[in-house]
C-alpha cells in the first residue's frame, strides 16, 4: 500500500515553513499544474491536490492539528474540494495573491497618471559630420504641457478631485468566494482610468487633457563616430503625459549619406585607388581623400594589383572608446588597357622581348595579312 504523502511534501517545503514560503511555493506549483495552463493528463487531479496542501498549511488552526494528529484530526476541516462549481480561472487566482501585495495580475495601475508617448525623429547627415560628429537643431510636432492649466488639465481655480468610484487607488476590487477561498478580482477604474483622479472643471484651453499640439525645437548633440541606423534617445523629450503624467522619450535616429569615394565598415574606412600599369611599375603620387581632407600618397615602384596601403588612427574615431580611431585601407587596383595605339603596343611589346615574355604581336589586321602572306 502506497504511503500518503504529508502536506508538506506536496508543496515542497519544510515542516517550519512560514506562511510566506508556503505560498511562494502554492504560486509556483499552481503555475505549472493549473488546469488553464497544464496540457498534461493528471493535472486536475494533481492541482486538486497542491490545493488541498495549501488549504489547511494556510490556515493557522487547521496546519495546528494537522501538525499534531495529521489528516484524520481535521475531518470536515480538511482542505479537499470537489470542484463541484469548476476552478478559479489562473487570472483570477494569481489576482488574489498580488493583491495581497499591492499590486494585481492584470497590471491595473494605482493612482498614476498616464506617461506620454515616445517620439521618434529621422535626421540625415552627411558621412563627414557622422565622422567627426555635430550639433543640430531640430524642430518637431508633439503634444506638450498646456500653458493655461500647467498640464493639470483643470481650469483655474481648480484641481483635479479624488475619484469617487476607487477612492484614489486607480483601480476596483471584487471579491467573490472561490475553492481557494477569497479571491479579488483587480482591475482599473473605468471613471478615472487608473489615474486615481478626475478632473471636475476641466481647462478651456486643453478641454482636461493638460496637454496641446506644439511646436518643439532641440538642439542634439551628435557624437563623432556614429553610423547609420544609431539611435540617440533624449530622456523625458517626447511627448508630454496627459494632466501631468511623466512624458515620454525622443530617439533621435540617424540616416548617414554615403561619401562619393569612400566607405566605411565600422570603424575602418576603405578606398579604391585605381593606378595604371606605368603607375603600379614605376611608382606614383596619387591624391586620395581622407577624413580630413584630399591628401597625396606616395605609390611604391612595383606595387602589386589588390595590395593594401593602410594608413593607421586615419579611421572612424571609436564611440566608446574616446581618443582612439581605425584606419583607412587603401586598395590598390591596377586597370589593363583595353585599347593601345601603335605606338603603346610598340613599346609593350619591347617591354616583353625584354624580360622574355611571350605575347602576341602586331595588331588584328597584322595578324591576317600574316594568315594570308
């Protein structure tokens, strides 16, 4: 015959639990056994079960007997339920215990006012000032304090009035009776909607909002090294909260235009030098832009096709890391003439008969008269 398994042992905890510990783990086992939220067979059953534990645990006189004769000393006390009216929903259980907390499940806020929205603002700047960085000024449409009632959303001479309804706390308790006991069912107040007040008298000006269409100018400060697609967020600049509520945040999103001759990966910069053969051979002062401004760089005799010339700290200066910067790679391209005059093929061809390399001489129609000689 199997043994029956103590309260204690249902709920997973110790015979000197307090009354907190017994309900953090009553919440814990609820929310995976709950039949709402339990696809497994023997939940029912199982939750039957962690609720009887918790019943008589709970209460103070019936965990009394229960610790010193076990189930059989609390016979019509005990804390089995047939379920005979169905289970409390897993809202309206978990409403009861963050109640009991202050709070609720369903998020119903006591007394606050509502916070403004965010705002979000797309400013384009050119590849050099997100190198090196800026202050702009932009102007932008948002709901912001009215001046009349000072955001109250009150006429004046008058102030916002406690709600009737939740008596200031922002939201509504029922309570019914349940297999678990008590429960309160939390929601917001639909007079004040969850503001805890309302406005009696409301402002002309704003008609109780405490908020009017205005027009916002800011001045933002554009760190050196930014790149496209950052957001820069400004606390507290977005719009304001209806009748005095906390106001919302501005993100600044920044959209870089692509420079002519240069791009950028993070903080490297590259640029495509084309040279030509004579170039790459015999060396050359070739003018290349920079972060600073076009400047010339020597060419070394012989430079190979898709080498690289890196110049170091000429990059993008790094964002979190102040003082330092990366570097701008110079990649060298070496273009092949398509077309040569007489002459250029002339001297093409010494070059070759030079160094013993073979290529094909004269020209196409050369090579036909050759064909036909």
């Amino acid at each position: 015959m199997a043994t029956e398994r103590s309260y204690y042992e249902i709920l997973g905890v110790e015979r000197n639990a307090d009354d907190a510990a017994i309900k953090r783990a009553f919440r814990k086992l609820a929310q995976q056994w709950h039949p709402d939220v339990s696809s497994e067979s023997g939940a029912v059953d199982r939750f039957k079960e962690i609720n009887e534990a918790y019943q008589v645990l709970s209460d103070p006189k019936r965990r009394q007997i229960y610790d010193m004769v076990g189930r059989a000393g609390l016979g019509d006390m005990g804390g089995g339920s047939p379920f005979a009216e169905g289970f409390p929903g897993f809202g309206d259980l978990f409403d009861a215990f963050f109640a009991g907390m202050g709070g609720s499940a369903g998020g119903a806020r006591r007394g606050r006012r509502p916070a403004g929205s965010d705002l979000r603002y797309d400013l384009r700047i050119s590849f050099d000032e997100a190198v090196r960085g800026i202050d702009r000024e932009i102007e932008f449409e948002a709901l912001g304090q009215c001046g009349t009632c000072g955001g109250s959303g009150a006429a004046l001479g008058s102030t916002p009035i406690t709600c009737a309804t939740c008596g200031g706390r922002g939201e509504v308790r029922a309570v019914r009776q349940t297999v678990l006991g008590q429960m309160v069912n939390v929601t917001e107040c639909m007079r004040c909607h969850g503001e805890g007040r309302v406005v009696d008298k409301p402002c002309p000006t704003c008609h109780g909002d405490g908020r009017l269409q205005q027009r916002k100018k800011l001045r933002v400060s554009i760190p050196a090294g930014i790149d496209e697609g950052h957001q820069i967020r400004l606390s507290g600049e977005g719009e304001a909260g209806p009748r005095g509520g906390t106001p919302g945040n501005l993100y600044v999103a920044v959209h870089v235009t692509p420079h002519a001759s240069l791009r950028r990966d993070g903080t490297e910069i590259f640029h495509d030098l084309n040279l030509s053969i004579a170039q790459a051979a015999l060396g050359t002062r070739a003018r290349i832009p920079t972060i600073e401004g076009d400047e010339d760089l020597e060419i070394r005799p012989g430079v190979q096709p898709g080498s690289e010339i890196r110049l170091r700290g000429r990059g993008v200066p790094h964002l979190r890391r102040p003082g330092t910067r990366g570097d701008l790679h110079v990649m060298v391209h070496v273009n092949v003439p398509t077309k040569l005059s007489k002459r250029q093929r002339q001297l093409l061809e010494e070059l070759a008969a030079e160094t013993g390399e073979v290529v094909l001489s004269g020209g196409i129609l050369d090579r036909v008269k050759d064909a036909l000689g």
